[in-house]
C-alpha cells in the first residue's frame, strides 16, 4: 500500500496485514501501527516547504487567513467597473463578480469602493459612505458565499487622481459641471499638469477620513464581507502620503518616513476597532522612479504592518507620478512580492500580467507568494480557475449546473 498525490492511507486501519505466500511457504507479515505509515508512507509525499502532497498543485491547496479558509491560492483582483449610481452596487455587479465564484475563484476583492463620495475615481465608482448601500452588497456576498467563494472589499479614496470621467469616455478630469467635485491630496501637487491643483489636507479633515474608513469597514462586515483590502496603492490619497513625490508637508504626515506612513497606520488602527476578520493592504512597492518610494521602504513598512496584525500584503507598484518607466511584462512585480515575503514573513499576493495556470503554480513553487491576484484575465475568463485545474490535473469541484461541460 503505496500512497502518493491525492490518494490518502486510511488512518482508521490500526493495524494494516499484508499475508501472502513467497515460494510458496514464507510468508510477508506486516503489522505497522497507523503511526508509522504517516512516518514510512505519507510524509515521503509531502512537501513541508510547499504544505502539498506529491502531485498536488500548489494553486489549488487551500490556506487559511484567521476564521476564513480560501479553497485554493486564486484571487479576483479588484477591478473597477465604474458602473455605480451614486455608489450603490446592482446587477451589473452581481453577475460580474458572482460569475467568478462560479467560475471557482477562492477570494473575489470587490472594486475600490468609495469611502466617500469625495474619494471617488469617477461618478460611476462603487461607495460604502452610507449604510443604504449595504442591502445591494449583502445580496452580492451572499451568492459568492453560495458559490463557495470568500467576498472581500477594497475600501479606498481617490485623493487628488478623483473627479474623473470613465475611462471608456477618456478618463480625463472633470474639473467643472455635475460630475464634478473638489479633490483633496497630502499636499497641493497635481497628479498631471492641467490637473486641478488638489486641496491640501488639514489635521481635523484627516481625522474625517480615518473615520470614513472605519465606518465603511463596519458597514462591510454588516454587508457579509469576510475580508477587507485597504487601498494604499497606484497613487491613490494614502500612497499619495507614503511617496516623497507627492507629499510636501512638514507636520506630523510628512518629511520623515515614520510621519508619512502615519495615515496609514491610523486607518488601520481605526479599522481594526470594527473589523474582525482578514486586513489585507495593497501598496505601491516601487514608485519606479529616482527619490521615490523604494522597496525597500516597502519591507521596512511590511515589518510594521505584521506587528500591527495586517495578516497580507498586495504588492503592486507604480501610479503615484505620471512619468515612471514601468518594464511592465510577465511577472514583473513579483520580485516585491518575494522580497516582501522573504524579509518579514508576512503573507503576500503577487499580481501583474500574470496569465497561465502554469505561471502562477511555479510563483507558489518557488516560494515567491501565498497567492495570485489575476485581473485582466479574470476579465477575459470569468472560468479560469476550472479551466486552470484541467491544465495542472487537478479534479475539482464544478458547479452542479455545470457537471455535463465537465469533460
């Protein structure tokens, strides 16, 4: 009884006796206690660096995050739809991201949701700054619950990138009209030239927003969120406090590294004193320019954010000044991620044009993540993770509704 990959020694046998004749008169006697075939026969086909057995892919083994388990290592990122009425989420949304729980994803991270109206990118953005917003979501976490999936959400403000248009009609700024609002930043520096010049922050408004975020965690949890992601990345009003690019101030938020992760660490703070479950942060690890932020300011903030309970990191980069030289390609944040992952021993998720099945299993292999964050090709395949299983050989669960497109 040799067992590897996916088959299991049946640990109720006490005893297992194998009897059979040798020459025709000895016989082969084994009476092995259940102990020893864990020790003899199933610890050669487990990985200990890896948590696998022989034959098991790593982006289907499960892994658990405090109270909740993902099913398997594939995450939906976050995506923007900008398809929101004054923040309320709708159909468009349900069937957007229930569709990937169908489709077998293990967590599903909502858009970067508003937790103002003021931090949003677009008027067409997703909100939580108001507890008539939670019905919507709550029927949308529940169908991704139904469909044995984990619903998370990012919460997130815009900062100075806000007042714009949706991309598909240009994405510029709006700076007049209805669509139109006032942006606020750490400092008076616009994101582009011709960009409104966004208002600088006092203490007291910051104060205002550490609390958006609180109470837009507390409406998550109400709305059957099992994860929230904190949005500190791609330029956004709080990455807009961690870049020396972008905030100029010379009170307690700025000028010294400590100062400018101030904010962030007060929003988690805040969150914390309503949120139970999972915090993930997403950040920029490189602003991809000379005197910005750096990875290794990213691992140094990653040491701070696992002593403060942060249980992930998202590790993206970029977008906090228009004219960075990104060598975007295949893998080309994965490094943060790993270094990241390697320095401080917090969970990490890589992301960025990562496309195949096969890519994202030797990023687990090698040991340079916890989990894949895929979004464009979540876009072009809401079903990717069932066709990923086919392609390593793994047998997974499908949909009762599906079972006959199986094979």
């Amino acid at each position: 009884m040799y067992i590897y990959g996916r088959q299991r020694p049946n640990f109720l046998l006490h005893h297992y006796y194998i009897r059979g004749k040798i020459c025709g008169k000895a016989k082969l006697f084994f009476d092995t206690y259940w102990v020893n075939w864990i020790g003899v026969i199933f610890l050669p086909a487990f990985n200990f660096k890896t948590r696998t057995f022989a034959g098991m892919s790593m982006l289907f083994s499960p892994l658990r995050i405090k109270d909740i388990e993902l099913k398997n290592r594939i995450v939906v990122s976050p995506m923007c739809q900008y398809s929101s009425l004054d923040g309320f989420a709708n159909n468009w949304h349900l069937v957007h991201l229930g569709s990937r729980a169908v489709g077998g994803a293990a967590l599903i991270i909502m858009e970067a949701t508003a937790v103002s109206p003021e931090g949003r990118i677009t008027y067409g953005d997703m909100g939580l700054w108001k507890d008539e917003h939670i019905e919507k979501l709550h029927h949308i976490t529940t169908f991704i619950q139904e469909n044995g999936a984990i619903p998370g959400i990012q919460l997130a403000h815009a900062g100075r990138k806000a007042s714009c248009e949706k991309p598909w009609l240009g994405g510029h700024q709006i700076k007049s009209g209805v669509n139109h609002w006032q942006t606020v930043a750490s400092s008076p520096i616009p994101f582009r030239e011709g960009d409104m010049i966004p208002h600088e922050l006092g203490v007291g408004e910051i104060e205002n927003i550490i609390n958006d975020f609180r109470d837009a965690a507390s409406r998550a949890l109400t709305a059957g969120f099992k994860l929230i992601e904190i949005h500190a990345a791609h330029g956004y009003l709080i990455n807009e406090f961690l870049s020396p690019l972008s905030n100029a101030r010379t009170d307690e938020y700025g000028g010294s590294f400590e100062n400018r992760i101030r904010f962030l660490l007060q929003i988690i703070e805040a969150i914390q004193s309503v949120w139970p479950l999972p915090l993930f942060v997403r950040i920029s690890a490189s602003d991809w320019v000379d005197d910005g932020w750096t990875i290794d300011d990213s691992v140094k903030l990653c040491r701070i954010l696992k002593q403060k309970g942060v249980d992930g990191i998202d590790a993206s980069s970029g977008g906090v000044v228009p004219y960075a030289k990104i060598p975007a390609g295949p893998n080309y944040q994965v490094p943060f991620a790993e270094a990241i992952k390697r320095q401080t021993g917090i969970l990490t998720a890589a992301v960025g044009i990562i496309v195949t099945a096969q890519q994202a299993e030797t990023i687990l292999q090698q040991q340079q993540a916890d989990l894949i964050v895929m979004a464009r090709e979540h876009l072009r395949d809401p079903y990717l993770a069932l066709h990923a299983a086919k392609e390593l050989g793994e047998d997974i669960k499908w949909p009762s509704q599906y079972e006959r497109a199986r094979r």
